[in-house]
C-alpha cells in the first residue's frame, strides 16, 4: 500500500495543494486503493493509503494495518450515523481494540471474516439499538466472542457518559459539541492518547447526565473543542479550568488542536482523512482511523478536497524522513494529490533549506483600507483585479519563471477569512485554499484555461477572469 517518495531537486516551493478533480460523490463509498512503489538510495518520505470499496470496509482495512496480530477487544460503531460513536476512541485505545464500523441491522461477512481473524473475546457495541440493533450483538456472539457489552444512552449525551465511565477516574476530559463531528474527531486520537473521555453537549447548556459525570470526578483540567458558535462561553465558564481550543473553521481547530498537544504528538506517522462534505455524514475514516492514529500517538488532519495551507505548514514543518503520510479512505475523499502535495512540500523545503518563494510579499492592510493596495510579484502577470473597483479585494495571480504559480490576495479588513477557488474550462475543481487577511500561495497549475472565483467572509463572491497558464 506504500509509495517511497525519493527526495527531489526543485526550485519550486509548494504551499497550496492542488487538486486533480471533483467529480462524482464525495462519500466514503470509494474504490479499493492501490499502491506503487520507487525507492531511491537517498532519504525518502513514504506515501501510503488504506481504503476499502466502502466505509465498512475501510474500517477493516485499518484494522488489519494496525491490528496484524490479533485484538483481545473490539468497539463496534455505527457507521452511518455519528451521533454515538464519535466518543469512542478513547475507550478504542485504553482496550488497544480497532474501531470497527457496521450497518445497523447486520455485520457484514467481511466484518464477520474480520473479527474472527482477529480473534476477540470481548465487543462493546456503542450506542443504543436505534444506532446497532440486537441482531449486531446476536453475531457478534454467535461468532464466539464472549463478552459483548452495549454502551447506549438515552441519547448521544448519556451514551458518551456511558463510555467515559468504562475509562475509570479521569482529571482531564474534553468536552465537544454533539451538534456536529469534526471537532470531536479533530481531538480523538488525542484525547485517547492522554485517557481523555470525549463529553458531548449542547451549544447553550450542558445536559445533566454530563454535569453531574464531570460533577464526580476530580477534573482539574477540561479542553472545550471548538468555537463560540458551537459551544458558547457560558457552557466554557461552568467547567474546571476549561480552556478552549478552536478556530473559525473545522480545519481551523483542527490545525489548533495539533499544535495546541504538539509535544505529545510523534510524526513518524500522518494521517489524513476527509472532515467535510455535503452529506453531514463525511465521518467515517477519520473516526475508524482515529484509533490507529492514538496507537501510534500520530496527527490526524482533517481535509476537505484539498489540505488548509497553514495545516500542510505545520506538518511539514514537523516531518521527518521517515515520516509516512496516510490517506484513510479512497482517492474521491481524499485525492492522491493531497499527500503527494505535501510531500512534495517537504522534499522541495528540505532540498532548498533557503527558499525565497516570495520576492515581493502582498502588503496588508488593516480595517481601514487594506483594500487600496494592489499585490505584486515577478514573473507574466495572469490576473490582477484591483479592490477599488469591488467590495475591497485584491487579487494578483503570476506564472512565475519557475513555472510556479502563485496567487496573492488581500481584503480590506485584515481578520476576513479570503477564499479563493478555481477551475479548469471543464468545470472541474482545480484548487481550493484560505488564508485570514492576506494570502500569498504558490502552487503548480497544468497548462490550459482557469477561471474561478474568490471571496471574503463579509463580501459577495468575485468572479476571477478566464486566463491561460502556459
């Protein structure tokens, strides 16, 4: 499943990631990886993939990559609903067991060929039987494991109470929002790590069943997941010692979180899943591949279609040349040109220790008229859209003497979240990124036709004109 990336010579320095398509779902539902390799005699960064026809089968895919020998205990999730199971990865890691998705109503025979490869004596099924049914649990026994135990509330609240209490006495737990998944699976492999339990609650108020866990246990440290808009400061304010952990974005938080428990991280191994779509349901491979990254203490980065830049930073910046970058899921959720990408910003960092991808850098400005400047850069101007002529955006794109391309932008107020896309003349995406205030991105475009759009969060969508990249 592994591809050896050698180090390269180039002067190009990526720090967007370009992606290679958009077409078709964007569910977890995708083809089974497959793999190439090349190896070099120089130090190589190694790409991998774990991935199965579906969400299911991913799970199991990830449970043989991490659990070759064998797994005492399993936790079987629901994996097509995330409200019970989001909670499960620390109860996955103190268990050393693989999170393992099902359908509701029925194990699958791979699940079953699975389980019995591994060779559990012991399930806990999470959630109540509207999430995995009695006939789950009926399988799981009559395939010889022994012990099974149900951990379901009455709702998504009580049953993470009811997985924090398999965890014993805890000083520190983390509290996320059980409105959405991602800042739950943001903080999963870390949470599990640290024998963290995951509470869920409400935006505005904190359910009993929670209160009163937290309420008798001796916490003396809780990290609320996530923004004001998801957790408001009154619930922050009536937890111990809370601190809070989150960004503007999901990918934001994510970014936060890593950098927030850094030195507990080991970057031997990435791991990079899908944390966003249409659906509301892009859970899957994050939450099954959480176990597998707080088995090896490894980041898990949250993506959708494309890698936040600042993200790719931050993980380049900590890689090493035995790093191996893992996709979880098939190439529709997470396309190859996303750990390619970052290796690729790793190999071009590394072999120009002094890289000076920006010779004129995009100037700034603050609330009150960062608008009025016009960004600048060497190379054939492509586009260039001055901000007097809009709502206060700037946009300059260059095709540089390297080939690279780079895109430099800036609103007139500096805390405004810009974002720019573009697409090739077949309408399919082509790249995606957003930086706060400014940016100022290179990246590799094929030759052909390019229009987009780009906008900051207080501003209607501007169109980007048509240009040619030679």
């Amino acid at each position: 499943m592994k591809k050896i990336v050698s180090k390269v010579i180039t002067p190009l320095f990526v720090l967007g990631i370009a992606v290679s398509g958009f077409g078709g779902s964007v569910s977890a539902e995708t083809a089974s990886s497959t793999s190439a390799a090349n190896t070099d005699a120089d130090a190589a960064v190694t790409e991998d993939r774990i991935s199965g026809n579906n969400r299911i089968e991913t799970s199991l895919k990830i449970s043989g990559n991490g659990w070759e020998n064998g797994a005492d205990t399993v936790v079987i999730a629901q994996g097509y609903g995330y409200a019970d199971a989001l909670c499960a990865a620390p109860l996955a890691k103190k268990n050393n067991a693989p999170i393992i998705l099902s359908s509701k109503d029925s194990l699958s025979g791979s699940t079953i060929d699975e389980l019995k490869r591994l060779k559990a004596k012991n399930a806990f099924v999470i959630g109540g039987t509207g999430s995995l049914s009695d006939d789950v649990t009926a399988q799981l026994k009559n395939i010889g494991i022994s012990n099974v135990e149900r951990l379901g509330g009455a709702d998504r609240y009580e049953t993470s109470v009811k997985i924090a209490q398999k965890l014993g006495s805890v000083s520190s737990v983390v509290v996320t929002s059980g409105g959405g998944y991602a800042d739950s699976l943001s903080i999963a492999p870390i949470a599990a790590s640290k024998g963290m339990p995951i509470l869920l609650t409400r935006s505005n108020s904190m359910p009993d069943v929670v209160e009163n866990y937290i309420k008798g246990q001796s916490v003396s440290k809780t990290y609320v997941v996530g923004g004001t808009a998801v957790i408001k400061d009154d619930v922050k304010n009536s937890l111990p010692n809370a601190e809070r952990i989150g960004g503007a974005t999901r990918f934001d938080t994510n970014l936060d979180i890593l950098q927030n428990f850094k030195s507990d991280l080991n970057f031997d191994n990435v791991y990079v899943a899908e944390g966003d779509g249409p659906n509301g349901n892009e859970f899957a491979d994050a939450l099954s591949g959480a176990a597998l990254a707080a088995q090896k203490s490894a980041p898990l980065v949250l993506i959708y279609k494309t890698m936040n830049s600042n993200s790719a930073n931050f993980i380049v910046s900590n890689m090493s040349q035995k790093t191996v970058v893992t996709a979880l899921g098939g190439t529709m959720v997470v396309p190859d040109t996303v750990v390619s990408g970052v290796v690729k910003q790793y190999n071009n960092k590394n072999s120009n220790p002094n890289p000076n991808p920006n010779p004129n850098p995009i100037h700034q400005g603050g609330s009150s008229g960062g608008g009025n400047t016009t960004p600048t850069q060497q190379g054939d101007k492509l586009v260039s859209i001055d901000g007097k002529s809009n709502e206060g955006i700037n946009l300059t794109i260059t095709e540089n003497t390297n080939k690279s391309i780079t895109i430099q932008a800036n609103s007139k107020n500096n805390t405004d979240y810009v974002t720019i896309t573009l697409y090739d003349e077949d309408g399919n995406l082509k790249y995606i990124d957003q930086t706060t205030g400014s940016m100022n991105l290179n990246t590799i475009l094929d030759a052909g036709k390019y229009k987009g759009v780009i906008k900051a969060s207080n501003t209607d969508k501007i169109n980007i004109p048509e240009f040619q990249v030679k």
